[in-house]
C-alpha cells in the first residue's frame, strides 16, 4: 500500500534538466542511476539475504563504493547497489539541495505496477520487463504515456544515502542525548553484572572441583559455553534493536519519545499522527524483528519487540 506525501514528488535523471527548488520533495531515482537484480535464495529474512548482495553484484558494478538494498516481492527478492557519491552529485548538479529533500526512492519501487510505458524526456521512455523497471529509447513506444507524479503514492521503500541526514532542533538532540546517555549506561551496567556473574560461576566450578578433587568436565564446560552463548546472542539482538531504532529515518513531524529496555521486551515508543505513521517511521524494524504489540494511543505509537 502506497502512502500520500505532502512533499513534491521529482524524478531525477542523468539527462534531467537543471531546476531549482526550493521546496521539499520526494526524489525518485532513474534506473539510470543504480542497479537491480531479481533473485531467488534458499533464505527466509531480509537481514539474511542484505549480507549476500555485494557478493551477487560484484562481478556487475564499475570500481568504487557502493550502498545496498533489498526487499522482497512475491517469492523473489529485489536487491539494489548504488553508489552514494554519485546519487549526490547527480541531484546537486539538477539544482537540489539536500536540505530540501525528504526521503528518495528507485525508480524500481515507485513504478513496479505500472501497465503502460512513461515517457520522461523527449528521448527515453521507463517500462517495466519481466517485473523490473528499466530505462529505454523512446522509439521503442513512441505512444509512451507522459510521465505524471502530482497525485503518485509513494511505496514504503525508501533509501538512505550517507550523506543526508535529519535536521532536529535543539530539544530533539537533547532527547536523542539523554536516551543514548541512558542506554549506554543501562548497557554498561548490564555488561558488569554479566561479567560478575561469569566470574562466580567459574569460581564456584573451580571450588567444588577443589574441594571434592574432581577432573573438568566437558558436559560442565559446555553448560557454560551455554549460558554465556545465550547471553551473547541477547545482547546481539538488543544492539541490532537499538542501532535499527536509533537510526530510523523518521516521518516528518514524527519524533521518538522513549526507548526502554525491559527484561523480556524492547519498547519504542514515538509521537506521531497515526499508528500508521508510526508503523512507516519504523519500517526497517518491522521487516527485521516482527513486533510482539504495537499499539497507538494518545499521539503515541508503541512498539514492543521480544526479546
């Protein structure tokens, strides 16, 4: 399901003509200006399969440094690169500030259901082949449609380029400030009473072999291994949680609240106009840990993730 934006929708081309905006605006990308594959893996999460894409790009992409993407559609996954250097000098060069842009997507997401051929310039057409949009001559369909994005809803899958990020006045990086000034706190703590705790099992195991002289055992040294695994793989979970919430690309007006740490749950909560704004300024978190609640209450959407 696609979503209205207040701002300007804008496709940006290599051949785009310079403009000037002073307004915010969507930027929708070219396929000229980044690459997609459809595949099929043996793989269930999209965390399993953003590992593998720089591997199944790389005998694809000229030299230099490259983002990646994915998400899948149907029983195959898209995955994109992009290099950001050049996604950012493209929409400097058209006359765009990335002060004004709030989010940019492919062409790929944007156009996917698309039944007839879009014009966008005098020379070239977008039309979509066996489920991927490309970019083409016009001749190829003269009677192309011209391209129009005044009334278009944007799809759930933006991207992020390095080098644009969220302005937040002055009480926003006071929050952000203290929740992280907490969490490193909470997360110091917890790592301290992990490490006493390792340290008096080792020390009542060494003990009791004293005392009764007692050979180790390696059913005993693998219960530990055990423990301290399942503790390892908690606080992984927790990191990637945290890192996914800390850097969400918020909805405009959208605004975290409150992060807390519990025994059995991570809780984010935001404030937003709607459980459904809420849910978009936390889509990446979403595809990547299925939330155990989410509710919305108060301008305030919560979202709860096992752990």
């Amino acid at each position: 399901m696609g979503f209205k934006s207040k701002a300007k929708a804008f496709f940006v081309d290599i051949d785009s003509p310079p403009c000037s905006l002073d307004q915010p605006v969507n930027i929708i990308l070219s396929p000229s200006m980044y690459w997609v594959k459809r595949v099929k893996l043996p793989v269930k999460y999209l965390r399993e399969v953003r590992s593998l894409i720089p591997s199944l790009f790389e005998e694809n992409l000229p030299e230099g440094k490259y983002s990646y993407g994915a998400y899948k559609d149907g029983e195959s996954f898209l995955i994109f690169a992009y290099n950001d250097k050049e996604v950012l000098d493209l929409i400097a060069e058209k006359g765009i500030s990335s002060a004004n842009i709030d989010n940019i997507y492919l062409a790929q997401s944007e156009f996917d259901t698309i039944e007839a051929s879009i014009r966008i310039d005098d020379k070239s057409i977008l039309s979509l082949q066996d489920g991927v949009v490309v970019k083409l001559p016009i001749a190829l369909d003269p009677e192309a449609v011209e391209l129009d994005l005044s009334g278009h809803l944007f799809s759930k899958h933006s991207i992020h380029l390095t080098r644009i990020n969220q302005i937040a006045d002055k009480k926003s990086q006071v929050v952000f400030a203290s929740i992280l000034g907490i969490l490193i706190t909470m997360f110091g703590a917890e790592w301290l009473i992990t490490g006493a705790k390792v340290s008096t099992i080792v020390q009542k195991e060494s003990e009791v072999f004293t005392r009764h002289k007692l050979p180790a055992t390696s059913f005993q040294n693998e219960a530990i291994y055990t423990k301290l695994n399942t503790i390892f793989e908690r606080q992984t979970r927790i990191r990637d949680i945290l890192n996914l919430a800390l850097s969400a690309k918020l909805q405009p007006g959208d605004q975290i609240q409150r992060i807390a740490l519990e025994k059995e749950k991570v809780s984010i909560e935001i404030k937003t106009p709607s459980q459904e704004a809420g849910a978009r300024s936390l889509s990446e978190l979403v595809n990547e840990f299925k939330p155990a609640k989410e509710f919305y209450e108060n301008g305030i959407y919560t979202m709860e993730i096992a752990l």
